[in-house]
C-alpha cells in the first residue's frame, strides 16, 4: 500500500517521537483474530438493483458477514428491528442471517460497494454488529480501495484477507458516527413500522402473534397495518413475517445440531410437514438439503 500522500517528511516527523523502549521484550497489542475469508465484492450502481435483490429466494438467508459501503448516496437500512441510516462515506456491517431491507435510497443512482465474507472468530465482528454506521477516514478509504484494487487483479487476490481484516479493525476502533441513540434513526415511517413489527415479532418466534394480534399491540387495526406495510416496502405483511421465521430456521439449521422436528416448534410451526413445506417454497430446498450444503462455522454458533 503506497504512503500517504503527506509523504516521507511527515513519517520521519512521527518517527522522531518515538521513545527508547524500556524493555525490548514486552510489546503492545494482543493475539491476532482470524482473518477474514472466501472474500467477494460486487457493487450496486441503481437503487433498483437493492430492490430487485429483495424479491430473490433466500434473501435474507444469508450465512456470510456483509460489509456494505456507500460511496455515493444515501438509505435507510432494517436491521432486524434497528432502522439505521447510512450516508455517504459510511460502512455498516450485516451479519450472517440477519435480516435487512433498504428504504429511502436516494439518489435513485448510486455507488454502494458490498465486500461479503467468512469468518472463524465471532469476536471479531460482534462490536460492528447491530451497531451505528462508522464513518470512514482517509486510511479506512484507502484500504477500501486496496480491497477493491485487489478484487479486480486475480494476482493480488492473497492480500485480501490482510486489507480486509485491516479495514474491520479500524472500523471497531473508530466507534459510531451517529450522534442519535444507539440503534436508532428516526425520519422514515416504513422503515420506523419495519422496526416496531420486527421488535415484537423476533423474540417470540416459537410462539408468532397472528396479524390481528400484532396490529392490536401496535394500536393499530389489521387492514391499516397491511396496508401501511405494503406501501412501505411492497411486500405483504404475512409474507415477511413468514421470512423472519425462516430465517431463523436457516440460522439454527446452519449452526445447531438440533433435529429438523426442534427447529420447526422452535420457529413457530406446528408440524415438520409444514415446515419442510414452507422452507422449501422459501429456499427452492428441504431443510435437510439446506444444512447438508453448508459447512458449519464456529464463528456464528447460536446460543439457543
């Protein structure tokens, strides 16, 4: 990676203030995490594209860490039951299975690259997870840079777990940007609906509320609540609601040793016939199929 452009003069500047160490056997910085793996990048350039990408089998299924990058253009991000906002010149992290939507992208063209990967240790991205987007500097841009310079020249495809795992680094240490409440970031009625319905709706999985419940909790009437989530994100209401219970049924299938029958009363279905029923019309394959075609990642063990 070239030097910054302060040059030489300016790194001879720091260097002068270094001190004489007081124990030439004990120095800073702890263990090494594991690096970022089986690293892909693609880039969405239309906010059409974000949309189209919604309506695919398997959506929200993901089993890879997504870091999401938007260097033109602006959106709102559902992260479970967070309503994030993310700006030009932030990133924000979208770990495996948790399920997102983008609302208000605009301009309607934009520049958001994605880098998708694998990782072994969780610790390394639990602080950037469900978190406030960071801003990026100068040198979170440059490795960025060296990520996407990497990706395009299959010679140099070795460096990028290095500059990835680099550029994760420097993104838990910067912090948040937002200067709103953690998690939070009011504006958007589809995206703040999104966000009350998911906060209900997740920790209760095993046991769903039925529409004319949850619109009751919500003190709203049934009719208005599909109609206010239609026009939100053009999806219906039962249809989402049935896409968080798979993707928790991915999530523990992935993960878990849990037998087929556990994960279907665990994800609110009242018989293994329906489950495998709804799974595979969800993700054009049997449960068994999707946990057989996986290789299960210590990184993301659920507790459950």
């Amino acid at each position: 990676m070239a030097a910054p452009l302060s040059g030489l003069s300016e790194i001879r500047r720091l260097a002068s203030g270094i001190p004489e160490p007081e124990n030439y056997y004990s120095g800073a910085g702890g263990p090494v995490g594991a690096l970022p793996e089986n690293i892909l990048c693609f880039a969405r350039h239309r906010a059409s594209q974000l949309a189209e990408a919604a309506d695919r089998p398997s959506s929200h299924q993901h089993h890879r860490c997504v870091l999401l990058t938007s260097l033109g253009g602006s959106g709102r991000l559902c992260l479970d039951a967070d309503n994030l906002l993310l700006q030009e010149g932030q990133s924000q992290l979208i770990a495996p299975f948790q399920f997102h939507s983008y609302l208000d992208i605009q301009p309607q063209k934009i520049c958001w690259v994605f880098v998708t990967f694998e990782i072994f240790s969780a610790a390394e991205i639990e602080p950037l997870r469900s978190s406030r987007p960071r801003s990026l500097g100068p040198t979170e841009l440059l490795l960025l840079r060296e990520i996407i310079d990497c990706w395009l020249d299959a010679g140099r495809h070795a460096l990028l777990p290095l500059h990835l795992g680099l550029l994760l680094a420097r993104l838990r240490t910067i912090g948040p940007s937002s200067a709103l409440p953690p998690h939070r970031a009011r504006g958007n009625p589809g995206a703040e609906l999104i966000a009350a319905i998911n906060s209900h709706v997740l920790p209760r999985l095993d046991q769903p509320p039925g529409l004319k419940q949850l619109a009751r909790a919500l003190g709203q009437s049934e009719s208005h609540l599909r109609a206010k989530f239609r026009q939100a994100t053009g999806m219906g209401l039962g249809r989402h609601l049935r896409q968080l219970r798979i993707q928790k049924a991915c999530r523990l299938l992935r993960n878990t040793g849990l037998r087929v029958g556990a994960i279907a009363d665990q994800c609110g279905f009242d018989s293994v016939y329906s489950f495998s029923r709804t799974f595979k019309s969800a993700c054009r394959i049997s449960p068994r199929a999707y946990r057989q075609e996986g290789t299960r990642n210590p990184a993301h063990e659920s507790d459950e």
